[in-house]
C-alpha cells in the first residue's frame, strides 16, 4: 500500500500522482464509506490516498487522508449537497476581472467569506489589464485599496502579454494553488503563462453573451516547476468557471467574521450578537460610516446576510 495525491477526478475515475512523479489511474473502493451524505464527492483534487496497485495495472483507492483544510460550494444553487472543490490548499487565488466577463465585488466577497470560513488564505488577481483604459484602471485602483484594506494581496496581470507575472510567481512558489473564477477570466490563459509548455485548452468568449463557454470541465492540479523557483515543485489547480458561488450555510452571527475588516471593530458593538444590521450601537455600522469599512463590502455583506435564514 502506498500513498498518492489526486490530481483529477473525472466521474469514478481519478489520476494519482505518485512519489516518484509518475501518475496512475484508479478508481475507489465501492465500499467506502462516504464522509456523512452531504458531499456529492467523496475524493477530491489535493486529497492524499492510499491505494494498491492491481493486475490489470490500475490503482484501487483505499483510503483518503484527513484534509488539513477544503473548500466546498454549493452543488446546485438550491441543493443541499456540497462539492468539495479542493482540498489541502495554501492559497486561494481568485481570478478577476474588470475587463469581459467583469467579476462584481458580490462574487468576490461570497468566495473570500468562504476561504474566511474554511481558514484559506486568498489573493485577489485581476487579469487581462492590457484591456484596461484610463477609467477602468480608475476604478481598479478603488478596488485595490478596498481589498487591501481588507487585509487581501491584489495583483494585477495580463496573461495574454505576460505583464505582472513576477510578482504571482513570488507569492505562489512551492505552494497548491487553487485557480477560481468566472468562466472566460482567464483562468487556463493565466496557468498556461506561468509555465509555457502546460498547454492548457483556453476558450473564446461567446460572441452574443461575451461570457467564457465553460471550456475547463474539471478540476486539475498541475505540478509545475517555475522558471524563477527552480528548486521547488508548485502546484497549480485549474477549475472549471463558476457562475455564482452557492455558498455553504453559515449563521448571521457568524458572517462578519468572515469580513476581516469587520472581525477588527465588532467587539466595539453594544450587543455581543449583534448583525450590524439595524442594532443601536453597532462598531462596525459605525466604522463604514466613517470610511473605516468600504461600503461596497459592508452592502455585499448585508446582501450575504440577507440570504441566510
Ligand atoms: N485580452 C486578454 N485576453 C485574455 C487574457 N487572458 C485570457 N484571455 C482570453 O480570455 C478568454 C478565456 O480564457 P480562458 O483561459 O479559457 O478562461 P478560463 O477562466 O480558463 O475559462 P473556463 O475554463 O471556461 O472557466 C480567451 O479568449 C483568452 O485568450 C488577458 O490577459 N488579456
Ligand atoms: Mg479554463
Ligand atoms: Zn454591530
């Protein structure tokens, strides 16, 4: 028996890679028990597995390790049922975009409160600003001191012409990385210039919707070597797009934790349960009132709040 990180899950199959660099397709063991039932599925990209090789030359997963942390959406907007995206991840990079299809704060705050929730840290990448003119990187650089002062890295890159590459290179280096986004951002395009040769398929946008065609179909990490690292294996995980995030349920007590620039001021509230909502008193209403706390941030949160029974 021996162990192996999962790469790629494709329905009942999945690919291993092993110590040695090579990989090996396997499937699980029918009898395994599933973690509860809430999980549409029971292995993931980045689980580490116990498998035994069988005749036939293909691996039968035994056993999946504890994750040190994932992170789970929604299956299906209304479902009760999970998908584990990826699990033991160092960094969450969101890729953004101001340029077509633009990402909205909205989208980017439900995917932070999620890495908030499940204890990942994230970045913030906003690509193709070889698109950007003078207003769009106006606007940009609102954004940027908004995230900032939330306590989040943003960098700003163009996979196409390669500009702002050093600086993700720097951040990411000999860690997993998970690659999340609208579909058409630039996701594929971004992995594929930070490691000429990986040769990912990248999609044109749709002519009438301008929005990516969901060209990535499933979760894949790629181990790269990056040029400027050579001496450390980094892995990349690229993901199919995500049109909204179904967030996992969480309670209105708990949400604002999730907003760091919130976590810092709310022990100054009157009421220890307070929503920051409507409550007298509030430190954090009080904070956004005095420019502390972005308004754009604070409104996304009472959106989120909104949705939660
Ligand atoms: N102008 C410009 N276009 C880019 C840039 N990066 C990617 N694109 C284009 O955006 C489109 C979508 O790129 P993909 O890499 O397939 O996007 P993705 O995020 O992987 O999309 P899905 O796999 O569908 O989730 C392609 O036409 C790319 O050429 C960039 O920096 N600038
Ligand atoms: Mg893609
Ligand atoms: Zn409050």
């Amino acid at each position: 028996m021996t162990d192996a990180l999962v790469i790629r899950t494709t329905g009942s199959w999945y690919r291993l890679l092993l110590p040695d660099g090579s990989a090996l397709d396997g499937r699980l063991r029918g009898n395994y028990r599933l973690r509860g039932n809430k999980q549409t599925n029971p292995v993931a990209v980045g689980d580490r597995v116990d498998y035994a090789l069988q005749d036939d030359g293909t691996a039968l997963i035994l056993d999946v390790h504890d994750r040190r942390n994932y992170i789970v959406r929604r299956a299906t907007k209304l479902s009760k049922q999970t998908h584990v995206i990826a699990s033991n991840i160092d960094l969450l990079c969101i890729v953004a975009t101001l340029g077509l299809p633009r990402t909205s704060t909205g989208f980017i705050d439900r995917l932070l409160v999620t890495a908030e929730a499940y204890h990942i840290p994230a970045a913030i990448v906003f690509n193709k600003v070889d698109l950007y003119d003078n207003e769009l990187w106006e606007v940009h650089n609102e954004l940027k001191s908004i995230y900032v002062n939330a306590g989040y890295p943003v960098l700003e890159v163009s996979a196409l012409e390669g500009t702002g590459l050093d600086m993700l290179k720097e951040m990411i280096a000999g860690s997993t990385v998970l690659f999340s986004g609208h579909s058409g951002v630039g996701k594929s395009a971004l992995l594929n210039a930070l490691c000429p040769g990986l040769d990912l398929k990248v999609g044109q946008l749709s002519d009438w919707s301008l929005k990516g065609k969901h060209t990535t179909t499933f979760a894949e990490i790629h181990p790269i070597t990056l040029s400027s690292h050579p001496s450390s294996l980094t892995y990349l995980i690229d993901t199919p797009g995500i049109k909204e995030f179904g967030m996992v349920d969480f309670t209105a007590q708990e949400l604002s934790h999730f907003f760091p620039e919130m976590r810092a001021v709310l022990h100054g509230c009157r009421f220890a349960n307070c929503t920051h909502y409507h409550e007298p008193g509030c430190a954090v209403k009080e904070a956004v009132d005095d420019g502390r706390i972005s308004p754009e941030r604070y409104q996304n949160y009472l959106n989120i709040l909104e949705g939660i029974d």
